[in-house]
C-alpha cells in the first residue's frame, strides 16, 4: 500500500476498482480537538504495556535459560556470561527442535506450499492472466528457496 505523502489525496493514491469509491478515507481532523480512537488506542496500549511489564522478568528467565547466546527482551552489557544458571540442555535443544517442527509443519520441505494468485481487488477480466504471472513469479521463489539452505 502506498504511503500518504502532503498534499495527495488518498484516491490518487490507491486505484479503486471500476465504479466503486476507493476503499480508505481520510480521518476528519480538527486542530485543536483530540482523536478520541487514537486517545482509545493509547489507553489500550499503556493498559496491555503495564500488564506485559509486571511478566517481564519472567520472560526474561525464560528467554535467557532457552536461548542463552542472543540478546533478551532488554539490552545486555557486553561480556555478561548467560549460561552461568543452565545445568542441562533441555530447554536449549527443546527451543530448537519445536522451532525446526513448526517450520518443517507450515513450510515443508521440497512442496509447494503457497501459490501467488490474484485478489480480489483485480478485475475479473484481468485475473487470468495475472494469475499466469504469478504463477512464474511462484515458481522461481521455490526454485530459490529449494536451492537455498532455507530448511536447514
């Protein structure tokens, strides 16, 4: 989707489809007023951040027992041993091998697991060859990620 950029209206900037009004309107705005679904929002946001703050440590044991070579959810000082509380493997190996089944599960090796097709926004006279496109366009994403290191 395109950016807004000043002074372009939002039609010139997504093409709605033949007859219809485009799909994305601009928020009405007055100076001075607050935006009572961004004041909403905000609320939400401090809300769930306040939540997420009091399991932070937690997360952070978690993350630094189970992937104790990476950078956690906070910033660490340079140097700072991470595997001083780990006494077995199991966490470490246990990350690895669900993260390697999830992947192998959505993407499985050597199949074709997505085809690029087009939407519903493009004409219906146009589909088909789009469709033909997008199938060349799909067949070269598998030819690369097949010729990759990408499953392993």
């Amino acid at each position: 989707m395109a950016a807004v950029t000043s002074g372009m209206p939002t039609s010139e900037l997504v093409p709605a489809a033949a007859g219809a009004a485009s799909p994305i309107q601009p928020m009405p705005y007055t100076p001075g007023l607050r935006d009572p679904i961004g004041a909403a929002v905000i609320k939400r946001y401090d809300k769930a951040k306040a939540i997420w703050d009091r399991w932070r440590p937690l997360w952070q044991d978690i993350y630094d027992l189970c992937l104790p070579q990476r950078r956690g959810f906070q910033i660490t000082t340079e140097g700072r041993r991470n595997t001083l509380q780990i006494f077995d493997e199991t966490a470490v190996t246990g990350v690895q091998e669900f993260a390697s089944s999830v992947a192998t599960t959505m993407m499985p090796p050597f199949s074709r697991w997505i085809d690029l097709r087009a939407g519903s926004s493009v004409p219906k006279n146009q589909r088909e060859q789009i469709d033909v496109a997008l199938a060349a366009v799909t067949e070269a994403i598998f030819e690369v990620i097949n010729k990759s290191n990408f499953h392993s």
